[in-house]
C-alpha cells in the first residue's frame, strides 16, 4: 500500500487540501464554541459523538440546523445564533490562540516541497474566507497556494463533490493527476464521490470509524516527505 501511495503522490500535479483537522488543527475551538452555544442557547450539552457525527467538516448554516432539527428545534433566530458563533470563537481565539489551534504536524513543510517541486495546491475548505485566510496567514503557509475554494464559493456542501470539483477546476487539472487530503467523514466522502483519490488524515479519537473509507490513511505528512 505504501509502495502505490508513494507512486500516486509522485505522478500527481495538483493536491487539494480541506484545512480543519488536515492542515490545521482546530477542533478544540470548534468544539469549545459549538458547546457553548449550544448551552446558551437551547441548554443542550453537544457531545464529541454528536459534534463528530453532525458538525465536524460541514458548513455551519448546514450542520446547526440539522442538529436541532434532530433534537426537535426547527424555529430559532440562526443570524443571532451565527453572530454569537463568530464573537465568541473570536474572543477564544485572542484569548489564547495556541491553545485552541495548532498546525497538523509536517504540513508546513510538505507545502513547501509541493511548492519547490512545482506542484499545484488549492485549499477547499468549508470555513469561511476570512476565518481561513486568518488561519493561513499566522502559520504562514498562505503563500504555497496557488488557489482557494471557501464556503462562499460553493452552494451544496460536503459529501456532496462540488468543493472539490471546483477546486480542480481552478487549478486547472484531471482528476487522475490529482489527490485529495481530508480527515472528516463528509469530507472523505466528497473525496470519494468526486472520483479523485482522497487520503485520509488520522486523527485518533476523532475519525477512527470512517478513514477506512479513504483511498489511503496518514498519520501525518511526513511518510509523503520522505517520498521525495
């Protein structure tokens, strides 16, 4: 498996990467700002089964509604509810912003050898442009993409393929001469059903029942380093 994982890593022109949990780590704040308002708001206590099962990888306007629809809530304020979301993760975030993110282990550098080997790289996230292009920027790895798809970008979210799509559209490429990184269950399954191979990132705890679901499974970017 190593062996077909190394030769499809070489052989690819264009690498996509989601960024929560495959780039950049932010579950903690994610799940710390979700429980929070959750409890304002409706007193309910997310659990990190529910919060893996409904939240992780899918776009707020898609996975709040779902959640509460669930839980037999299908009339709230949602403006008031996304202002809340966006004050408080802001105020986590200055607070003490390397205790709620950090970046996924030897990503920096992969970035980096896939840019220095000509490589093309697009980030398909479903955050938002400005929570990401914040993201990026303080870890300084804006500069090794050479495009972006936020969550502005695209109208249905993940797994339906869309995201992806459109990030190989910009880039330019073929399926076939492409690989996509994700670690959530929807994202691998919009990898999967975009038909372009997709490499699981692993995250124990996290995603341990559906990377199976991935073309390949990383613990972290360094096995690809080492391929070049």
């Amino acid at each position: 498996m190593k062996k077909i994982l190394k030769e499809k890593v070489l052989s690819s022109k264009n690498f996509i990467f989601d960024m929560d949990g495959t780039l950049i780590d932010a579950e903690n704040l994610h799940f710390e700002t979700f429980s929070k308002t959750l409890d304002n708001f409706f007193g309910i206590n997310l659990t990190l089964e529910n919060y893996k099962n409904f939240f992780a990888g899918t776009e707020i306007d898609h996975s709040f509604p779902k959640f509460l629809k669930v839980n037999g809530i299908e009339n709230f304020d949602f403006k008031k509810l996304l202002n809340f979301v966006r004050v408080y993760k802001k105020q986590k975030l200055d607070e003490d912003f390397e205790k709620f993110v950090k970046l996924k282990s030897f990503a920096k550098e992969f970035l980096e050898i896939l840019k220095k080997s000509g490589r093309k790289v697009c980030l398909a996230t479903s955050a938002s442009k400005n929570f990401a292009e914040n993201m990026i920027e303080k870890f300084g790895i804006f500069k090794f993409f050479d495009d972006f798809v936020f969550a502005e970008d695209t109208e249905k979210s993940k797994p339906d393929p869309e995201i992806f799509l459109t990030a190989l559209n910009k880039l330019g490429g073929k399926g076939s001469e492409s690989i996509i990184f994700e670690d959530s269950k929807n994202g691998i399954q919009a990898g999967r059903n975009s038909k372009i191979t997709t490499v699981a990132i692993y995250t124990k705890g996290l995603n341990d029942e559906f990377i199976k679901n991935a073309d390949f499974v990383i613990e972290n970017y360094k096995m690809l380093i080492d391929f070049f």
